[in-house]
C-alpha cells in the first residue's frame, strides 16, 4: 500500500526531531560535564564513564537517539531511501543549527550558518 | 582552552570522522553475508553477531558515539556537525576508490560542499557561548 505524501513527511519530520533532540540533549549533558580528558585525570575512566552515563541530560539524549533508530525503520518502511535519508539528514543538520542557536547558547555565526548550509546542500547532492 | 584544540582533539575529530562511515561499511558488507533479516527470519539478528564483519561495524560505531561524546565536552555541536558530514565524502572516496563505483558530477560537488563546510568551522573558535552561564550550568548539574 502506497502512503500518502502527509504520512511520509510526517514520519521524516517525526525522526528528524528525535535526532534534533538526542543530538541537542547529548550536547547539553556533555557541556554540562566539561572536558572529559579534564574530568578523567580528577576521577580516573571509571569514575568518568559513571558521571557520563548518569547525566540525566546523557541518558534522555541517548534515549532519543534510541528512538530515532527504531523510527528510523519504520520511516524507510513507508518512504523511498532516496527521500527520506537525504530529508532527514538535512532537516537535522538545520534543525541542530537553531536548537544550538537558542538552547545550547551556541554563536552561531555567518561563518556557521553558511557551514550548514553547505552541509544540507551536500548531503542532498550525495544522494543523487 | 578554547579556541585551539589540542593534537589529541583533531585526533578525535579525525575518529569521527572515519568510525562511523567504516563500520557502516563493515555492518553492510556483513548483512550481506547473513542475508535479509525479516519478521519471517528474526533469528538472523542472532546470526549477524556472530558475523567478524558485523562485529567489528558494531565495535567501531560503538567507538563513533563515544569519541562523538567526548568531542562535545569539548566542542560546539555547531563546530563537530560538519566533522560527522564528512563520514558521507569517506563513504563516497570508498565507494570509489575501493569498489570502482561511478561518481557523478553532483556527488562530486557535494563533497565538496562538506569539504568547504568542514573548512569553514575548523577556523573558527571550537567552543562558544556564555562563560558565566555555563559555569552556573555545570554547578546545578554535577
């Protein structure tokens, strides 16, 4: 059976969410730890891999990335992998962009943007 | 240390870059060797982790997340993002180089384009941001 063209792009925006939100949450646990050479020389690489995997910020992101994984299936199962992998890569690319922009105080500047741009339109050039 | 990164962190940099193209390469070379997994065939999954290919994709996009997290203790998302992209011009150069496959005029230019990317945030400051709220970031979280 054939999905409708709202069912597709909502299951692409449905994943590129999640990784947005995995990616920006990993992001936020790690800046909250610091250098994890840093933190590893004060507590050793038990102690490290222990304050990693119990930073809630850590667990939630990893959580979601778990989701995005399974979502991930079930988006190529009702989308070509010609659309969806170069959506979803692109949606993720931009969408981690704003989220690091207004959630992770990131300065995002000309010089970034224009990276992303870069990246979003070679990822799509990619899957040509 | 926030505008010059170390030799150990391009090093890391360099790891993200290559683990997670190379072990998806190794994970799809081994699911070709096990063969379709499907509702019917479920017990392949069991099949595939006793496959050296799968195994060694799995070890090596294990090695991806960690140096991936490690890069941002350190690092912007903003500034690893474009270093994660390239794992599509490896994937590209080996499909290429190593398997012969055709590239067109338009995957060329997107290589490029990542390249130029990666140019782009690699002269720039590695971390950003407000000094003083991280600080009090970091004292309410640990």
């Amino acid at each position: 059976m054939r999905s409708s063209p709202l069912h597709v792009w909502s299951a692409i925006l449905f994943v590129a969410t999640l990784a947005v939100l995995g990616e920006v949450m990993i992001a936020a646990g790690m800046r909250q730890l610091g250098d994890l050479d840093e933190l590893r020389s004060r507590r050793g690489l038990g102690g490290t891999i222990a304050a990693v995997l119990t930073n809630s910020r850590f667990v939630v992101g990893a959580l979601c990335m778990a989701l995005n994984f399974f979502s991930m299936l079930f988006a190529l199962s009702i989308a070509n992998l010609s659309l969806a992998g170069p959506a979803i890569a692109a949606l993720t690319y931009v969408g981690n962009a704003v989220a690091a922009r207004f959630f992770l105080r990131e300065h995002v500047d000309r010089r970034r943007w224009l990276a992303t741009l870069c990246v979003v339109l070679g990822v799509i050039l990619l899957s040509r | 240390m926030k505008h010059v990164l170390r030799p150990s962190q391009y090093a890391i940099l360099l790891g993200v870059m290559l683990s997670a193209s190379v072990g998806d390469s190794f994970l799809k070379r081994g699911m070709e060797q096990v063969g379709a997994v499907n509702l019917r065939h479920p017990d392949l999954l069991w099949h595939a982790l006793f496959n050296p290919y799968v195994d060694i994709g799995i070890v090596l996009l294990i090695g991806f997340f960690s140096l991936y997290t490690t890069a941002l203790s350190w690092a912007d998302l903003t500034f690893v993002m474009p270093a994660t992209a390239f794992g599509y011009v490896v994937l590209a150069l080996m499909g290429r180089f190593w398997l012969h496959e055709h590239l067109s005029l338009w995957r060329w230019l997107g290589i490029l384009l990542i390249v130029a990317a990666v140019g782009f945030v690699a002269g720039g400051p590695s971390r950003t941001g407000h000094p003083e709220l991280d600080r009090m970031d970091a004292g309410i979280g640990r």
